[in-house]
C-alpha cells in the first residue's frame, strides 16, 4: 500500500514538474508550422505546453528571422502561468535560429535544445545549388546563409554554451542533393556538418531530413532529451 502510495505521489510530481516546462517548435526553411505539428500533439501529450510558431523563412536573412521567430516563441511560453524552462525543438533552419538568436541574447528560463538535421557547419547543398535557376526565390536570403562560404552564417557563430541534443538523419530521398554531400547524410545535410562542438547528446537515425521531423524514434528520442538531457533515456523505457 505504501508503495502504490509512493508511486503515485511520483506520478503526480512528475506531471507537475513537465506542466511547468514549455517547448517552442521552430520548423525549417520553406515550412510551416503543419511540418511540426505531429511533434506538437505528442510533446502535448508528454506534458509539455508546446507551441508551434510560425515565421516566413523564405523572406528574410537569418538574422532577421531570428529576431522574429525566436521572441514570438518566446512570448507563447510566457503567456502560460508557472513556466519554469523554455525548450526549443528546431528543424533545419530553425537550430541555426536559436543560435543566431543566442549569440547575442540572453534567455533566462533557458532549458534545453534538440535540433533536428540542423546545418551547423554549413551546407555543401546550398553552395553547390546557389547558382542553380529558381534557387534564390525557393530558399530567400536565409538559404544562401547555408552554406560554407563567405556568407556562411552556421560557420560564424560560437559553439554550444547550453544543453544541445542534435538528431541527424542518414537516409535521403534526393539523389541528386546528396551527390554534392559527404556520406552520410539526410539529403540536405551531411551528418557530420550537423555537429557542433559543445553538443551535449548525438543521434542518428534512419530518416530523410524532409520526414526526420514527423517520425517516432525522432519524437521520443526528442521527448527523452528533453525530460532527461539523454538520447538514451528513449531506449531505457522501452
């Protein structure tokens, strides 16, 4: 009887303690915020207050999108009474948002960061596609920041001074895309241009970086980092 007792007086704290985090869900360039909306229901489900935001990533530099995405984020998780940490959960482009947007603010509440597929060194994809007819209308300003040259804005920013989980993807669907990357990657990004030194956890798996986002080892790889600063939280409660 005492221990039943126990055990649901855990329960109960445990709930408490995830009602009071909230996530915000940064989707990546040429998204919307339908692309994070399976990750939404299930962080919902886990007990986080998430909130999916939205931004106009083909229409500005990254910087400025930073300036947009991130304090609407932001705002979201402040309007919820008793939030104590603020998660972010990127994909793609919106990893390098949260860290323009870090370099030169500050975040209080601040817990942890999960980025899916996120170019952090840059992205031989764009360098290699930025000539090509029809590429600055589809990627905007933000695209050809991407890459490695000059204009590389991944490669101008510092490493990781926060908890960082980076899920990268080694399967594509883009042939031609992955042609120009170093094996293995996801079809945009190879895998070892996602990390990004003073990450805290590092993943791969199975996916393409266009449905990385939507599938379920990466939700509860991303649900188990969140709760417990581990990737392999997700395997030990299977």
């Amino acid at each position: 009887m005492k221990r039943l007792l126990l055990i649901c007086v855990l329960m109960l704290s445990d709930g408490l303690a995830q009602a009071a985090d909230c996530v915000v869900l940064l989707h990546g360039l040429m998204r919307g915020p339908a692309s994070m909306s399976k990750m939404q229901t299930e962080l919902d489900e886990a007990g986080f207050i998430a909130v999916n935001i939205e931004y106009p990533s083909r229409d500005h530099s990254i910087e400025e999108l930073a300036d947009m995405a991130v304090p609407d984020g932001l705002v979201a998780c402040r309007e919820h009474d008793g939030i104590e940490r603020i998660h972010f959960v990127t994909h793609s482009l919106g990893g390098i948002l949260v860290r323009q947007f870090l370099s030169t603010n500050d975040i209080p509440e601040l817990g942890r960061v999960v980025m899916l597929g996120p170019p952090n060194q840059g992205s031989l994809a764009a360098d290699e596609m930025v000539n090509v007819p029809g590429f600055d209308w589809l990627n905007g300003p933000a695209g050809k920041q991407l890459g490695k040259g000059e204009e590389s804005v991944p490669l101008k920013l510092g490493p990781a001074d926060f908890e960082l989980g980076i899920i990268a993807g080694n399967r594509t669907i883009d042939p031609i895309t992955s042609a120009v990357l170093p094996n293995p990657d996801d079809g945009r990004v190879s895998v070892e241009d996602t990390k990004l030194e003073g990450m805290t956890d590092f993943v791969v798996v199975e996916h393409s970086h266009a449905f990385m986002m939507r599938m379920q080892r990466t939700i509860d790889l991303t649900i188990a980092f969140l709760k417990n600063g581990t990737f392999s939280a997700a395997d030990e409660t299977l």
